[in-house]
C-alpha cells in the first residue's frame, strides 16, 4: 500500500508508515489504508496486537497539506475520520514506536495507542491554531487528561513542542531509551504470549466507558476544523506552509 507498509508475523500486525519524500506526511490513501487495515483486523483472530511505526527518523510530520488545500476548496474527507474511529474503537493493543518528530496527528493518535516506545530524538508538536484550525482526534478533551491542562493549552494553542523526556514525565509515553523498537518487541511478545479473550476484555473494560463520548467529540471537533479549513485564515497558513513563507494573518 502506497505510504503504509502491512505486515503479519507471529500474531503481530505491523503498520508502517513509509512515506520519506513528504516526512511521513498522511494523506488520505495513507488513512484508507490504515482504516481498512484496522477495521478488518477485529475479527481476524490471528492478529494479537498492532504495531504502529514509521521509517525515516520521522513518525509523521502530520496531515497532508494538499489534502488540507483541497478540503479548504470543497473535497471531502472520506478516510481521516475513519481511521481515527476505528483507532478509538480498536480492540487489539496497539504498541507504537517513535522516533524524531511527531507532529499534528502523529501526537493525537498516539492518546489511543497502548504502549508507547520513544527515542531521545522523539518530539511531540500540535500546530493547530498557527494553521488556523483546532484540535482534533478528541485531543481537546483527552490530551489534558494525560498530560495535564496547563502543558495540553500550551500545545493546543500555542503549539509548544513537548520534548521526549516532558512526554515520559507527564505520562505520554510507556518508556524513553535508544532501543525503542527492541522495547516494542519485547512488549509484543509478551502481549502475543497473554490469553488473547482476556487481553481485549480486559482492554475493553479501560476504554468502552468513554468511548462513545470520544467519538462524539471528534464529530463535535471535525465540525469546527473542516469550518475552519475553508476560512480565510487557515487557506493564509497553508498556502504559507506550502510556499515556505511566514503567513501573514494582519489582515484578518
């Protein structure tokens, strides 16, 4: 699959995001992908658990910013919202691997991944308001619930990077070390290794109280961002980050 990278080996369902050329940039064949793979895997009984990761020292530097152009112009968003869904929803564990920037997305997602493994070179970034968008992914209920509200404003609205050792002090992330992935296969195994039943149930019982909440919420925000993506501001800042120039929001 184009930008994403499906493997299975050993009850492990390996997703990878393989897109060097625009910094792992998701686009929305990249987010087809990852919904069809994530939705089918549920009742695929071979699959334990799903390892997310990515190549090229980038986890991803975050929504496509053609596809945010052309959404702003009328195109719909027929795959982003179904990954996040199904992410939400997803009864496997899910053990994730970062390694250098995690930016937009590649922070949100992460608050629905199980396990999270980092590198010191790892960084997390939430650039909404400077896009002129808003949170998403249900990040602005849940991200302050991880990380506190003060480090989560300062994220959400100013978009103050939090650096690998904030991440695992606030609780972001499971461990920090040089070896992230070799501590993802050691976490996988053990999760391959448990009773599968009682590894969802017991999954299932931490989650399914919030999740039709969650859901809601990234209805509720969607709403907002795709408003926003065809206002004034937002086309300023994108066109800006495409251009490579500062936006210039003095008019508005």
């Amino acid at each position: 699959m184009l930008g994403i990278n499906v493997t299975q080996e050993n009850h492990i369902l390996s997703l990878e995001i393989d897109r060097p050329s625009a910094k792992n940039a998701i686009n929305q064949d990249m987010y087809k992908a990852l919904a069809d793979t994530i939705e089918a895997c549920q009742s695929n009984n071979s699959v334990r658990a799903i390892l997310l990761h990515a190549q090229g020292g980038v986890f991803t530097s975050g929504n496509d910013m053609q596809d945010f152009l052309a959404i702003s112009h009328g195109a719909q968003d027929n795959h982003a919202g179904r990954f996040i869904k199904a992410l939400i929803r997803n009864k496997k564990p899910v053990v994730a691997v970062v390694e250098g920037a995690a930016i937009g997305i590649g922070t949100t997602l992460l608050q629905f991944c199980d396990f999270v493994f980092i590198s010191p070179h790892a960084f997390f970034k939430t650039p909404f308001a400077q896009l002129g968008l808003c949170p998403e992914f249900a990040s602005s209920q849940y991200l302050s619930r991880l990380i506190g509200i003060r480090k989560a404003k300062a994220m959400l609205m100013l978009g103050e990077i939090m650096t690998a050792e904030e991440a695992l002090s606030l609780g972001f992330v499971t461990s920090l070390s040089y070896n992230p992935m070799e501590d993802a296969n050691s976490c996988l195994d053990q999760l391959t290794l448990l009773p599968p039943s009682a590894m969802q149930i017991s999954k299932s019982m931490l989650v399914d109280f919030e999740v039709n909440e969650l859901i809601d919420t990234v209805d509720a925000e969607n709403k907002q961002l795709f408003h926003l993506l065809t206002q004034p501001e937002a086309r300023e800042a994108i066109t800006a980050f495409l251009e490579k120039r500062p936006a210039d929001f003095s008019q508005f």
